[in-house]
C-alpha cells in the first residue's frame, strides 16, 4: 500500500458564492445601493467575518487569521459584471494583504493578543467597508476627483 501525502492549503480569504441579481431600474439599483454617483451596477460585501485565533509560541504569541465575506452583486447593465467581479477582487486583495499584516503581530502574551483579536474583530465592519472604498476610488477615478465615495460598490 502506497503512503498518500495530503496537502491542505488553508486560503486567508474566502469568498462566498456570488449570485449576480438584475435589478428593473437605475432607481431601484440606487435606493439598494445608495445615491451619490452616476452606477448601473454594484457589488455589496455582506457576511463578512474576520476569525482570529491566537497561538502561544516559546518567545511570544501570535495571531492566524483568516477572513470570509460574500459579495452581493446588483446590475441594472449586465455588460457591468465583469467590472464588479474586479471590484471583488481587490476587496479579496486588500483582505489578505490585511490578514498578513495581522499575522506578523508579536504579543508578549495570549491574553494580550486575545484582547487585540476582540478590538480587531469587533471594528472588521468598518475594514470592509474601507476596503470597499479604496476599490471605488482606484477603479472610479472621476469619484475620486468629486469626493464621492459609495459605501458598497
């Protein structure tokens, strides 16, 4: 019998299944995704979930993070898809960029990092929704120059 070596990647970011949803107008894609800029289309990051669990080491403890979302695309222009599945994946960049960072956090004890991980799990809504933002601005640069900045797309 031959020895079989599994190999388990844990990804960082997961992203939850996405469902695109055509909306009938420009009015209703705007009262779900909110006003303040000219869209037909918009992607909002939902059952989002930074998990953090802290693990002692000889010198010190650190954290292992991971981060799970779901992105809920709303089109009015359906030609905008592939746009929004951009935006999804910057969130899902600048999320392990976030998680890395997390990781190379030093603690001189578990109940200091266990405190750390409480204060950064607790304020994960407002990450996203930076997240979401910097997206907008990177790949809006005319929401940029109007000081607009959407929550949600």
């Amino acid at each position: 019998m031959r020895a079989i070596s599994l190999l388990i990647l844990l990804q960082a970011v997961a992203i939850q299944p996405q469902t695109p949803t055509l909306v009938s107008s420009l009015q209703r894609l705007h009262d779900i995704c909110g006003s303040g800029a000219d869209f037909d289309a918009c992607t909002l990051f939902v059952a989002y979930k930074l998990d953090i669990k802290c693990a002692a080491g000889r010198e010190w403890t650190t954290m292992n993070a991971s981060v799970t979302f779901r992105p809920l695309i709303f089109l009015y222009n359906i030609r905008q898809l592939p746009h929004e599945q951009l935006h999804i994946g910057d969130v899902r960049l600048y999320a392990s960029q976030y998680v890395d960072e997390i990781e190379t956090l030093r603690f001189a004890s578990t109940n200091d990092c266990e405190e750390e991980a409480r204060r950064l799990t607790g304020g994960f809504g407002a990450k996203m929704n930076e997240f979401a933002r910097r997206s907008n601005l990177e790949r809006h640069p005319s929401l940029r120059a109007a000081g607009v900045t959407m929550a949600g797309k």
